[in-house]
C-alpha cells in the first residue's frame, strides 16, 4: 500500500555542477510539522486503515470523516512529514462538554475549549522509532499556541493508559462510549495555565513548525 504526501519527492535532474552560483537550488525539507488539508485525506487513511483494521477491524475514523475535520478544523491536525512524504499524523476537533458522548465522534464545536484528540498513527515502516512521543509532544505544544483551548482530552483502550501517561495524560475514568466489544479510558492533558508561553508565541503557524519554541500509540495500535 503505498502512502505518500501532498507533494511527491522528486529527485532534481540537475547535477550540483551545472548549477551557477547565483542560482538556488529548491529542495523539500528532511522533516516538518504541519496543518493537513483534504488533499492528505487519502494517504491520513490508508495510514490509519493499515495500524487499526488489523487489530480491532475498524478505523476511529473513515475516510469520509477525516475529509469531514480536515475542512472544518485542519488547524487542530498535524502531520509528521519527511521528504514530502505524511510519516505520522494527528486529527482533532475541538468539543464543548466535560467529559466525552457519541457526538464527539462527529461532531466539531467551534467553541468548545477542549480538543478532542481522535487519533494518533504512525506509517508501519517508521513504527518503533519513538515518533508517537515526538508528534504527540510536538502537537501539545502547537495547543498551547492557541488561546482558547483550555485541555486536551482522548479516549484508549486500557493497555495504552501508560502510554498517554508518559506524555502528562491524566485518567479522568470510563469513557461513556463503547464501539463493539471495546471499552475505553478517558484521559486528559491541561493546557490553560500557560500564558507567558502565548505572550511569547505570536504565531501559531510559527509554533507549529517549531521556529519559536520548539488514537494509536507509536506501534499504531488504537488510541481512540
């Protein structure tokens, strides 16, 4: 199955001899963070289709629901992108109850102050390589960029609790939503509380790509 990026990484014909000194040359960045759009969409799902159906048959979200909060809410996403290609990503929206009910699935509320974090997945050949840690802490930071979001909350299956832990997640309890046979822990990250952080951040964007400041677990396993 072949998952590539936006932007196909293409090999410059041009020989570093033949280029002239004034000329520069254009090449794609070895690693970056960033917003997806719709255009990820089919490469967001066939990452996620691989790491999900192969343990419990099913994806937290179809591909028509990842184009769905990729056009309301791609702010709240993050793509782990090496040499244009999508290694890993995180989908969000953001919700406006304490704790997590079906409609969180589905649905994104402008303006809640919680970001529902779907899901997390890592591309199987870069598995292993500690990369779910990187994107999840990279993407805690980005929160902490934008005003309005006060905590970040999820939902996994048990075996992932010290997972989420390990990244400063807090169990909140049983989550209310079942899929199947599947039961599921809600935990959370506070992100309030971090206002010289966002005196200091400008930029969203900036935060994001890390020029200011810096669910499936790293095996691609379900993290809700």
């Amino acid at each position: 199955m072949s998952v590539v990026g936006t932007t196909p990484f293409i090999k410059p014909m041009t020989s570093p001899s033949s280029v002239s000194p004034g000329q520069r040359r254009h090449t794609l960045p070895a690693s970056e963070f960033r917003p997806l759009n719709t255009q990820d969409a089919i490469s967001v799902f066939e990452i996620e289709r691989e790491a999900f159906i192969s343990v419990s048959g099913d994806c937290p979200l179809h591909l028509d629901e990842v184009r769905h909060f990729l056009t309301l809410c791609p702010e709240l996403s993050m793509g782990w992108i090496e040499e244009g290609r999508l290694v890993a990503f995180i989908i969000g929206s953001l919700w406006d109850q304490d704790r997590l009910t079906t409609d969180a699935l589905t649905l994104h509320k402008p303006h809640g102050s919680t970001v529902h974090v779907h899901v997390l997945a890592v591309h199987r050949t870069f598995r292993q390589q500690g990369k779910g840690p990187i994107l999840m802490w990279r993407y805690l930071q980005y929160l902490r960029c934008l005003p309005s979001v006060r905590r970040a909350v999820l939902m996994c299956e048990d075996f992932l609790v010290p997972f989420y832990r390990k990244s400063g997640f807090k169990v909140l309890g049983r989550c209310a939503i079942t899929v199947a046979n599947l039961s599921f822990t809600e935990m959370w990250y506070p992100i309030s509380g971090h206002a010289y952080m966002r005196r200091n951040m400008t930029s969203s964007v900036g935060c994001l790509n890390g020029r200011r400041s810096p669910v499936v677990s790293p095996d691609g396993r379900r993290s809700g």
